[in-house]
C-alpha cells in the first residue's frame, strides 16, 4: 500500500517557477537578515530547499568582515543571489544600489524596494514605478516590492518587469493574510509570476498564499527569527508545497449549508 502510494506521488509533476530565463524547482524564496548566526542561516537555507536567496547591500557594511561575511559564506553556485534594495527611501537611492549590485559582478537580478515610511515599511508606489521604468531599460532582472495593488502589478508587468512582489502584510509583522482579495485579483491578471513577500508568520500563512494561486512566497523573519530555524525552514517548505498542490488540484467551492458525504441512493429505510 505505501509502495502504491509513493509511485502515485512520484506521477504528480508541476511545471517550474520560471523567472527570466531562470527556471527553479523550489518556490520557497528566503532572505538574509535577522539571523542569529550564519550557521543557523546555512542549516536553514538547506532545510528550505530554495534556490534563490535575497541579499540587501545597502545594509552591508563593506569594511567590517562580519558584515560582509554573508555575501562569503554563501555557496553562489548553488543558489541564486538576489541584490535587494531594502533600506532605500528613493528610486533614485534604489536605483544607485541596482548599479551598485551589477558592476560588483552580483548579479543583473533586483528586488526593487522603495520604502520612505520606517514605521509601517510600507512601499512607496511611484517611486517603485519610477525606479522600475530606468531599471528594465538598463537590461535589469526587476522584482518589484509592492502593496496589494493590482492597477500598480498590471502596469509593472506592462513595462517588463520579471514578477510583481505583493506583500502579505506589513514587513516582519508576522500578521499573514488578513485581507487577500487583492491578491487574488493580482493573482488573476498577472502573466508573470506573483511572488508573496512579507508578513508571513506561519506554514499556514505560506499554504494560504499557495492555495490563493500565488507562484511563490519570500520568508525571512518568520523562519531567522522561530525558536528552531531550521525546523521553521522544512515547515515552510511543506506549507508551500501543499498550498501549491491544493492549488493545482483545484479545492472544493465553499457553500453556505452542508452537503452529505455519502450518497442518499439506495439508503436503507
């Protein structure tokens, strides 16, 4: 019985997260930050199983080695670095880091973060526009970091960008999905990959945002910052692959009365 069970798991296929010119088995995204120690971060990132993992160089501090270290410890063949642009206040600034990112020889790739408000971290809209408009003109990769905006995700997409990155709710506030309609509409219109990004407090959060047809979900304090990390990490990496096959095998529509399980045909009186 396992063994039928396992061969009929092994049948189901899904077809890549396909980014650019990038394709990627796992649609688990991680970040660098709020880690405790790189070993942690390391062990984590394995659990995961990502392939893809953000870095934000204007919070590096390139004359300090244990600042810096992250960018050394690693393993760039084995994952995708994603230079983000967290901790800039203007397109202009996000712009400059973008620059910056390429001409070290990280990478073409961006996750473009706007963010003028260091109370609720908010995106600023029309700085990301802005800033997205010169980027994919300069042959960027462009992720964009944005509110749950699906006029601000069409007209991202509209312009070349790779996906469009809705947050879940604000930054490191482990809120999840409080409201996700609009992530269902961006969802909807979009023909590049919705990758859901902050807020995400739990494996419930990630399968939530999956089930809602999301392509994939970026986590970072929810997984550097649990009691286990790396626990966290293989959670998160179920959670995501559950939602996505919920998602794929399409769940039933919800209903405001009961419905029998069992057939009324031929039941004994």
């Amino acid at each position: 019985m396992a063994e039928t069970a396992e061969r009929a798991w092994t049948t189901i296929e899904d077809e890549p997260l396909k980014i650019a010119d990038r394709e990627f088995r796992s649609r688990l995204i991680l970040g660098t930050g709020k880690w405790r120690s790189n070993e942690e971060m390391l062990a984590a990132l394995e659990a995961s199983g990502c392939e893809m993992v953000t870095v934000a160089l204007r919070r590096i501090d390139f004359d300090d080695p244990k600042s810096r270290s992250i960018l050394e410890v690693i393993d760039w063949t084995k994952y995708q670095i994603l230079p983000n642009t967290a901790g800039c206040r203007t397109a202009e600034e996000a712009i400059r880091v973008a620059r910056l990112a390429r001409a070290m020889g990280l990478s073409n790739w961006v996750k473009l973060e706007v963010i003028p408000d260091p109370k609720y971290l908010l995106p600023d809209p029309i700085g990301t526009l802005e800033a997205a408009k010169v980027l994919v003109k300069e042959g960027f990769v462009v992720l964009p970091y944005i509110n749950q905006d699906p006029v601000l995700a069409k007209q991202l997409e509209e312009i070349g960008c790779a996906t469009v990155m809705p947050l879940a709710s604000p930054i490191g506030s482990g809120q999840g999905l409080p409201d996700f309609r609009w992530i269902q509409i961006i969802v909807e219109q979009a023909s590049v990959p919705v990758i859901v990004d902050a807020g995400i407090g739990a494996p419930s959060d990630a399968a939530l945002a999956m089930e809602l047809g999301a392509d994939a979900c970026l986590i970072n304090t929810a997984i550097a910052q649990a009691g286990d990390p790396v626990k966290m990490a293989r959670a998160m990496r179920l959670a995501i692959e559950a939602g996505r096959l919920c998602y794929l095998a399409g769940r039933i529509p919800k209903k405001p009365y009961a419905s029998a399980s069992s057939p009324l045909e031929g039941v004994v009186r």
